[in-house]
C-alpha cells in the first residue's frame, strides 16, 4: 500500500493535543528503519501504522523530513546510499519490534556511528540488546490510542530533546572510543563552503541558549551577514550573552603575523578590524536594549584561528603560515568533545587579558547612574561623596572613622 501525506493539523484530536504546528523554516531529515519490508503482512501493517498514526505527524511537527527507508530504497540490500543516509541525515527513528534481523543492522550501523538515535518499542516486547546511549519511546497501536495524540507528543518529547543536545550522541561502546565515520571523539572536519560556512554558524547561533563566544583577527563576515539581524533577535529571546574578541590593530602579534608577509595588507586588515567593530555596534544598537553583547580587543597576545563557540558546540579555523585561512582546515565538535573545553580555555585566557572597546547591556541588568550631591551655600557637605539615586532622598548621617577610612577622614578636616 502506497503511503498518503499526512498532515495532523487538519485532524481536531491532534491540533487539540498538540497545538497549531508551525511548518516554516528549514526542515531536518529524519530517516526511519521499520519493518515495512518483513514477510510477515501482520508486521509490514503494524509497521505501516505505526508510520501514519505516529512517526511522521510526529516528524512533521518538528520540521523533519522523514522517510522510511524501505520506502526510499525499496527491493535493495543495505547499500551506500542508505549507509550515506544513515551517517548525514539529522535524526534516525528505528523500530526494532518483532525482531526484524534488516532493522536491526542498521541500528547497530546507526549506533556505531554515534547518530542521534530513537527506539521505538511497542509496549509489552521485550528490545532484546542493550540500548547503550539511545532514546527509547513505547507506543500502543491499540483503538483509544490511535484516536489520541499521546504517542505522537511523547515521540515529539523525546525528539527535542534529543535535539536539545545538539549534535551526536557518545556510541557508549568504550571510554575513547572513536564512532564509526568520525575522526575522534565528535570532532569531525568542518566542510568550508563560503555562505555555506556562514548560515551554519549562524544556525549554531540560534540554537545557543547561554553564551556565544567569536574570536579572530575582525570577525568581520558575521556582523555583515543578512540574517545576522534575525540571530541576534533571537538572542535576545533567549537571553544570549555574546562575546567577540578580535585584534587590536596595533597589536604586534598582527604586525608578525601579516606585516612580515604582506606588508601592503596591513593596512587593509586594520581597517577591516574598525570596520567589523563598527558593524557589530551597529548590528547591536538594531537588535534593541535588551542585548548583551561585549566587544573587546586584544593588544599583546593574538587569536590564533577565527573561531565560534556557543554552549553547544565550537567550529575553528586555525590562521597558518603556511596557508591562506581560506584554505586551512576547519574542526568542528560538540560540547561533549574535549576540543570544545580546550578552545573554552583559550577564549577565557585571550579575554581577561583584553580590554573592552564597548558593551551592551540589557535594561535589566543595568545600575542607575550614580548622581553628585548639590552644594548648598552655608552647609558644610562631604568632599567627593557620591550618592545613589536610590538614596538620594535619605538624610546624610554622620560616617563612622575606621583605620580604613584615615585618609578620607584627613580629607574631610580641611576648611
């Protein structure tokens, strides 16, 4: 039987327990590994079910294109395109009930590649292996379930949060052990492409829930993208504090590592410098009052790659000598991977050592200013005493004289 689209918003059961599902944006892909092949007809129609009623309103909700792998590949052994699809695609749904032997090799191929991973298992079966770091959802196919959204919002529960890990799981087979396809533990090689490259980091913005830190010589690409206007707005949302740290334009660090090359650039990556802090000003004051965002410049020591880092993931590309950045590699890990806490460490030193071009804050966040106290003539008032405009309005007392305070008190017995 082919499959039909369907959608849950045009079912009341579900828009009731589900809310209006919002279908803009990029979606995901989701590919699922079900049963729908078995020689068994009871099975491929449990399996058929449990696609309609369940997996791809679910999917659909979340903005994933899903598709059943037997339906993409149909009639073909375990081949490269589905190995490829196992190993790119964003999320992978498998079923392992009844036992199906096809299904359960491409989990375990999904398992050894560390791919953010769900089990669905009709309840009262029993999984069979150990599950190691994957996602388990039960479901009921029974007459009241099908007619309630409760399978397709826990399904939708547990996809954020996978989602809200924000890259690949650890495999679990052993500690250091590296997943299949990857070159270490979740660090994998950054595929550079221009805009490509920018709308990925942009999309790694977004999904920042705590800080965003960039750091390179200007950091100029990011401020003057287009949708940079949108990522900041939803930083703001989200309560974001962003970091930038880039170069002083005098910084020696600078001179060696261009002007000893390319002297006639040095006075193009300066200005690219002021015209990347101009751009973030100005990118921040569109945003409104509510965004944290803190620029500061490094005088002696240099940022040595361009680098993005968020709560969730960092992307870096080192500056080399012996190549154009252009064409130097590009690491990308999740938070899980050590090189995301030693390039945490890095930012974090490189900062405190650097001092602040400019700040915004958000309205909350904010002191009120502090006012100076107005001399009247004839009243003896303390020298330099500054009040707040909190207590402003409270009468002045007489301060106590502590061994801390001697130089003040000197102050105050002049005439």
């Amino acid at each position: 039987m082919a499959d039909q689209g369907y959608n849950p918003g045009a079912y009341p059961l579900f828009k009731s327990g589900l809310g209006d599902a919002s279908w803009t944006g990029r979606q995901k892909r989701c590919l699922v590994l079900d049963p729908s092949h078995d020689a068994n007809p009871d099975v491929r129609k449990h399996a058929d079910m449990l696609w309609r009623h369940v997996i791809e309103p679910a999917a659909m909700i979340a903005n994933y294109a899903a598709r059943r792998a037997d339906r993409t590949y149909e009639n073909t052994p375990t081949d490269q395109p589905l190995i490829d699809a196992l190993l790119d695609d964003d999320l992978i749904i498998a079923v392992p009930s009844f036992g199906n032997p096809r299904v359960f090799y491409e989990t375990a191929l999904a398992q050894a590649a560390a791919r953010p991973l769900i089990l669905m298992v009709e309840e009262g079966q029993d999984l069979g292996f150990d599950p190691r770091n994957a996602e388990i959802v039960t479901y009921r196919l029974d007459g009241e379930s099908l007619h309630s959204p409760t399978n397709v919002v826990r399904l939708q529960t547990v996809i954020r949060e996978v989602e809200e890990r924000a890259g690949p799981g650890c495999n679990g087979f052993r500690p250091g052990a590296v997943a299949l396809n990857g070159s270490g533990a979740g660090s994998i090689q950054f595929d550079r492409g221009g805009g490509a490259s920018l709308d990925r980091k942009l999309d790694m913005m977004r999904k920042a829930r705590a800080r965003i830190d960039i750091m390179g010589i200007s950091s100029l690409a990011l401020p003057t993208h287009p949708g940079m206007a949108d990522v900041l707005r939803a930083c703001v949302d989200c309560g974001v504090e962003i970091r930038v740290l880039q170069s002083a334009p005098n910084n020696p660090g600078l001179i060696s590592l261009i002007g000893a090359r390319q002297t006639d650039r040095l006075g193009a990556v300066s200005a690219q410098i002021a015209a990347a802090a101009q751009a973030w000003r100005d990118a921040a004051e569109a945003a409104g009052p509510d965004l944290s965002l803190t620029v500061r410049r490094t005088r002696t020591s240099l940022p040595m790659a361009n680098m993005l880092s968020t709560d969730r993931a960092v992307v870096a590309t080192p500056y080399l000598r012996s190549r154009a950045t252009a064409a130097s590699p590009t690491v990308f890990a999740t938070a899980s991977d050590h090189y995301h806490q030693i390039m945490g460490e890095e930012f974090g030193m490189l900062w405190a050592e650097a001092a602040t071009l400019f700040r915004f804050e958000p309205r909350a966040r904010r002191l009120p200013e502090a006012k100076m106290e107005r001399l009247t003539p004839g009243v003896r008032t303390p020298l330099l005493k500054v009040r707040s405009a909190a207590s402003a309005a409270a009468p002045l007392s007489k301060p106590v004289r502590t061994k801390s305070e001697r130089g003040f008190a000197v102050i105050r017995s002049i005439r």
